[in-house]
C-alpha cells in the first residue's frame, strides 16, 4: 500500500523570497534576557546622575549620624582554661564537654555577670563607672571569641570612655571566675546536703533490717530447720520409692486378675506365667505352682498325641477313648488350680492397697514438714539480702560523701586570666562599617529604582526589544537623524543623499518590500500606520515612496489621514482638492493627482472631508479609484491615521494587498503595540511587517548596518 507523501508546511503570505532582517532567538537558561539585560544597563547610562546620588546622600547620612555619635574605644584581655588535676577519691565537677566553650562565651556576655561587674566596680568605692546622658552608667558592648584550636578567650569591652573600658573588663573577668567559683560551691553544698539526708535514711532502713534478722534468728534455730528439711526430704523420698513398687505390685496383680478371667476351661493361656511370677515374687506364694504347670505341659503333650494318632484311628478306637479320659481328668485338675489362684490374688490386691493408702497419708504428713522448714528458710535468706543490700548502698553513699567533702575543700576552678585587660584605643570599625554600608545602600537604592524603572517602563528603546516583543518580523530600520535646526522638519531623501545610513535604511526597506509575496504576487496597494501619533509614518510613507520612485518604480503616495493630513506639507505640494474630495464627487477622480520633480512620483492630498472619514472609505468609491490606480501604478502607498485616534486605519486595512506597521525607538510603548496588532489581525489585515522607526545607531550591537560610508558612491572614499 503506497503512503501519499507528507504535505510541505506552506510559508507565511510574507516570507516568499524574502530573508528577515533579524530573527530573534530563545534564551537558552535563565529568566533574564539579554534584551533585558542590555536594557537595564541602558537606563544606568542614561540614568548615571541616580547612583551618584543616591550615594551621596546616604553619604552624608552616615557621616552625620558618624559625627553625632561618640567614638568607641575598645580594651581587650584574654583568658584560658587551665590543667585540671584530677584525685581518685575525690568528685569532681562535670560539665556538657560538647557546648563547653560556647557556654563559657554566653555566660561572659549575660546580663547576670555584667550586674555583679557592675556591683564589684561600685563597691571598690573609685569614679571608674562613667555615667551616660541618661544618668546611668555606659552601656558597655562585650564581644568574646575562641582562638581557634585552643583554650583561650578573646575578650573585648567597647564603650566611649577609654578607662571605663578597661576597669569594665578587669573586672568582669574577675567577677566571672569568682561567679563560677560560687556556683561550684553552690551546687557542691547541695549535692552535700542532699547525700546527707540519703545517709541518715539508709541508716534507718539498715537499722530496721538487722532489727527483722535478729527478732527472726531469735525465735527459729536455722541449723536445726536445715537438718530437719534434709531428713524430712530423705524419707519423704524413701516413701516415694516405696509407692513406686507398690503401685507396680498393684497393676501386675490386676493384670493377673484380667488374666485369669480371660482364660477358659480346656484353652491354655500363656499369660499363666505372669500368674506364677508373681507368686513367686510375694511373700506366701501358694503352693501347688509347679503341679500345675506340669498338669499344662501334660495337657499339651495329650493334645498332640491325639492329633497324630486321630489320623489313622478311628474316635472309638481304644487308645483315642483313653487320650480323651486322660484331657477331661488333667482339665479337671488344671480348674483346681485356678480358683485357688483367684482366691490368692484377691488377697494379695487387698494388701497392696492398704499399704498405697498408708504410704500416701505418710508422704502428705512429711511433705507439709518440708515446706514449712522451706519456707522459714527462704524469709531468713530474705531478710539477709534485704540487710546486705541495704547495707551496700549505705557504703556507697557514706563514700561518695565523704568524697565531695574532699573535692569541695578543694579548689577545682580552671578558667583564669590570662591577659589582663589592655589600654583602650580609639576603634573605627564601627564608622567603617556604617561608611560602607552607606555607600553599599545607596548604590543598591539605585540601581533597584533604575531596574524598576527599567522593566516598568515598556517603551521599546532597542531592535532586539523590539524583536523579543513583536510577534511579526522587522523588515526594516530606520536610524535616528540628529537635526541641527529644531524648527525645521527633516528633510526627505536625494538621490545623491550624503546621509549615508539614513538612505540606505530605505533602500533596504525597499528591498524587503519588493520581495514581499502576497499570495505568490508582490503588493502593490500598501498601508502605512502606527499605534498613536508621533511615530514618523508620514515621514516614513514620504522617503519609502521616493525610493521606490528613484528605483524606477510608479509610484502614489495617498495621504489617508483625512482627519490631520501633513504629507502634502512635506512633501512641498498642495494639501486639497485631495482623496476627500474625489470619495465625494467621481469628476475629482482624475484631476487630484499632483506630481513635483520626480517625474513617475504621485501624491494624492487628504483634501477637506464634512463627514466622518470612516464613513466615506466604507463608500464604492474607493474601491473604484485603488482599482484604477492599481493599472497606472506599481505601488501606492496610504499614509493612514493612527490606530488608537480613530477607526479609519482598522477600516481602510482590510482593504490593503498589506500593511507596514511603524514603531517609533524610546516612544512607542510595547502594550499600545500589542494591541494595534491584535486590533488590525481581528479585523484580517495582512501586516506584513514592522519597521522601527529612529533607531539608535550609536550601539553595534543593536544597529551595524550600512555603517561603512567610505562604500557609499557620494563620499569621498576609492
């Protein structure tokens, strides 16, 4: 199955033959554009005298606020942590080794330490204690730091009075070493205090233990209950054994029992044997044992005989008459046997159960025996380990109390002064910082008020804004022309022009607009606009046409701004009759078309309209005169009013092969562009592209064409 070829994605009505003059491109990272960027760094050029100053202003603020407030002298001293000598038997103070010296640094700056600073440099009855404006004394600002890898602190006391500063340190340092000093006594006096109160109540809970043993050693001799538990335990395990056997005795004299119900008259049982075993095993066995098992042997021995001789004799015959005499006379014999062995079995059960039951009341008699000297036994076992215990604890405690008597006599602290605290000098850290933070300020200050103004201010100040911002393409830039005489307009365009940059820029619009399709056709009825006035479409609409016509093309030049119409002004020719007049009345058709020097250029003039302009170009008679212009021109151009003055431009649009909207650098605003865009694209106008109107040559980056005039045929270059 053959597959139709992908459809060719058809290009833009504009792009036929034709190479945008720039194509913007995407940010690869970040949220700030170059355009931006470039923007930002526009308006802090143009905006220098800012950051100056505001820079000198926050200058002047910190230099007064500098001059208004005292200076600061600052005193500096040191202190470290010293060898620690450790005893075995004495207890010494601990601390959270993790936060030590961070503990040691906040507790120097604590407003606890500074108030006994404070009282200590009192009660030394001297005026070292300066007194501020609000008659209480300096504020004194500690900073301590530790040195790195070691033990020792850095301490410095800043104030505006020098000696203050250094009696203010001399003494915090002293009155923390003896505020520590007072803390460990502190907390050694109450950890004393405590251990004491733990000591006199072990004592008693010893006391009362040893007075439990001694009242129970007192009524229970243990020897004596040792000795009866063991021979108790002895026999009670004697009579164990002896229940033992005769619980056997019992089930061997019921199994002979079952044994001799279950054995018939005529049948031989070997279970008989159980039956003489255990005659012979009790004390009386009956006599007649050994007759009976002969009697059962006798019997067999008549029972095979009779078999072998019924085989060939006859159960009549003699000697079968005599076998069964002599089985019926042993079977009597052996029926004998048994009932006096019931008889002697009866007996021998009721024995053996008597003595079971007199055994067992005996072992539950001494078994009680048992437990109660158990029993008395485990309460002394008790009552020694609760005294044992009692009584370690109790050494612990008189121990480790007299080991804090020891390490409290004996002085434990370790930070001392290293450095006294030095002669107070003159410090301008603080002017320093204060200095730069003003100038840090004041350039932050603005350059956030320049970035504000840079992205809150939407007038398009660069080809690249223009093209980051714009969705149609740019075919065309016009350079800024600096007129030296404010009061005269500039002036249009020569064929030997000596403004090389400015006449090139039309001829490239030129070029773009001849290579324009719309529809595979070149437009030849053009319209020229802006968004609001002041933008420079006549000026543009004039040069562009006189370009046109200086390349050979006919051209028409339709001022369409009926409203204000200035193109007949600059141009140098006559402002009505003019396309009001011919929309009115067709005998102005062909009678309103003027000429100058250039001899295949055409002008129609705005003329005088009573009515509303938008009214009169809905009217058949401007279709009549573009289709009639069409056949003697190549191109006609309409200058047409701006967008946002009135709805002429968004009427005549539509009507248009094309339309060029114009953009005016450091004016136009881009949301008023956005919108005239969207305006004219909701009313199907074909714009074909924007033109950027006074563009700022003096940057490369922005505008580096036609810059090389020693090319330019007019100059004096080879």
């Amino acid at each position: 199955m053959n597959q139709a070829p992908n459809p060719k994605p058809e290009p833009p009505p504009y792009a036929s033959g034709y190479y945008p003059v720039y194509v913007p491109t995407e940010v690869e990272s970040g949220s700030v554009s170059p355009a931006r960027l470039k923007r930002f760094l526009r308006f802090l050029r143009r905006l220098w005298w800012l950051p100056v100053a505001t820079t000198a202003v926050t200058v002047g603020a910190a230099v007064t606020y500098v001059l208004a407030c005292p200076p600061t002298y600052i005193s500096r001293a040191r202190m470290w942590e010293t060898e620690r000598l450790r005893l075995p038997e004495g207890a010494a103070f601990t601390g959270d080794t993790a936060n030590y010296y961070g503990t040691q640094i906040e507790l120097l700056r604590s407003t606890k330490v500074q108030q006994l600073t404070l009282a200590r440099l009192q009660s030394s009855h001297t005026n070292l204690i300066a007194i501020g404006d609000d008659h209480r004394p300096l504020q004194v600002k500690v900073k301590v730091a530790q040195a790195p890898k070691s033990s020792v602190f850095a301490i410095e006391a800043s104030c505006s009075n020098p000696e203050y500063a250094r009696a203010y340190l001399n003494a915090l340092a002293v009155e923390y070493v003896e505020y520590k000093r007072n803390i460990r006594r502190l907390v050694s006096g109450d950890t004393l205090a405590s251990i004491s109160d733990q000591v006199l109540r072990m004592e008693r809970e010893l006391k009362t233990d040893q007075d439990a043993l001694t009242a129970f050693e007192q009524t229970n001799n243990l020897t004596i209950l040792q000795q009866e538990g063991t021979i108790a335990g002895g026999f009670l395990a004697k009579l164990k054994t002896q229940i033992s056997e005769l619980k056997l005795e019992q089930q061997l004299l019921e199994a002979a029992v079952l044994e001799q119900d279950w054995t018939e008259p005529g049948r031989t049982a070997s279970g008989g044997f159980l039956t003489e075993s255990l005659r012979n095993g009790t004390s009386s066995p009956p006599s007649g044992g050994t007759d009976r098992l002969s009697t059962l042997r006798e019997i067999e021995l008549l029972k095979v005989q009779r078999v072998r001789l019924s085989r060939y004799l006859r159960p009549k015959h003699p000697r079968i008459v005599k076998l069964d005499a002599d089985l019926e006379r042993a079977q009597e014999l052996i029926d004998i046997y048994r009932s006096q062995t019931a008889e002697a079995l009866t007996a021998a059960r009721e024995v053996a159960t008597m003595k079971l039951e007199s055994i067992q009341s005996a072992i539950k008699e001494w078994e009680a025996k048992v437990v109660e000297a158990n029993t008395r036994i485990a309460q002394a076992d008790r009552l020694r380990l609760n005294l044992n215990r009692t009584q370690v604890i109790y050494d612990r405690l008189v121990a480790l109390l007299q080991n804090i008597d020891i390490g409290r006599n004996i002085e434990q602290e370790t930070l001392s002064i290293l450095d006294p605290a030095s002669r107070a000098v003159r410090s301008y850290q603080t002017e320093t910082v204060v200095l730069g933070f003003s100038v840090v300020a004041g350039l932050a200050l603005a350059l956030v008020v320049v970035l504000i103004m840079a992205f809150h201010d939407d007038r398009l100040t660069s080809f690249a804004e223009l093209s980051e911002t714009v969705p149609n393409e740019v075919i065309g830039q016009v350079p800024e022309m600096r007129n030296r005489r404010r009061d005269r307009e500039l002036p249009l365009i020569e064929p030997q022009d000596t403004r090389h940059i400015y006449a090139e820029s039309y001829r490239n619009l030129r070029s773009a607009l001849l290579s324009l399709r719309v529809n595979a056709q070149r437009p030849k009825v053009l319209l020229l606009t802006s968004a609001v006035p002041d933008e420079g479409t006549s000026t543009i609409t004039a040069n562009l046409a006189r370009s046109l016509a200086f390349g050979g093309a006919r051209v028409l030049v339709i001022d369409g701004d009926l409203r204000k119409g200035t193109l007949g002004k600059m141009m140098g020719l006559q402002a009505e009759p003019g396309l009001a007049e011919a929309l009115t009345d067709p005998t102005f058709h062909n009678t309103i078309i003027q000429t100058n020097s250039i001899h295949n250029l055409g002008f129609v003039a705005s003329g005088k309209l009573k009515r509303n302009p938008s009214d009169a170009f809905l009217t058949p008679g401007l279709d009549t005169l573009i289709t009639g212009w069409r056949q003697s021109y190549d191109f006609i151009l309409f200058d047409s009013s701006p967008i946002f003055a009135a709805d002429d431009t968004t009427t005549l649009a539509p009507m248009m092969d094309g339309t060029l909207f114009v953009v005016r650098s450091r004016f136009s605003r881009a949301r008023n562009m956005k919108l005239a865009l969207n305006l004219l694209n909701q009313r199907h106008a074909n714009v074909l592209g924007v033109v950027f109107n006074r563009a700022d040559t003096s940057r490369a980056s922005d505008y580096y064409y036609y810059q090389y005039d020693s090319y330019y045929s007019g100059s004096n270059g080879p």
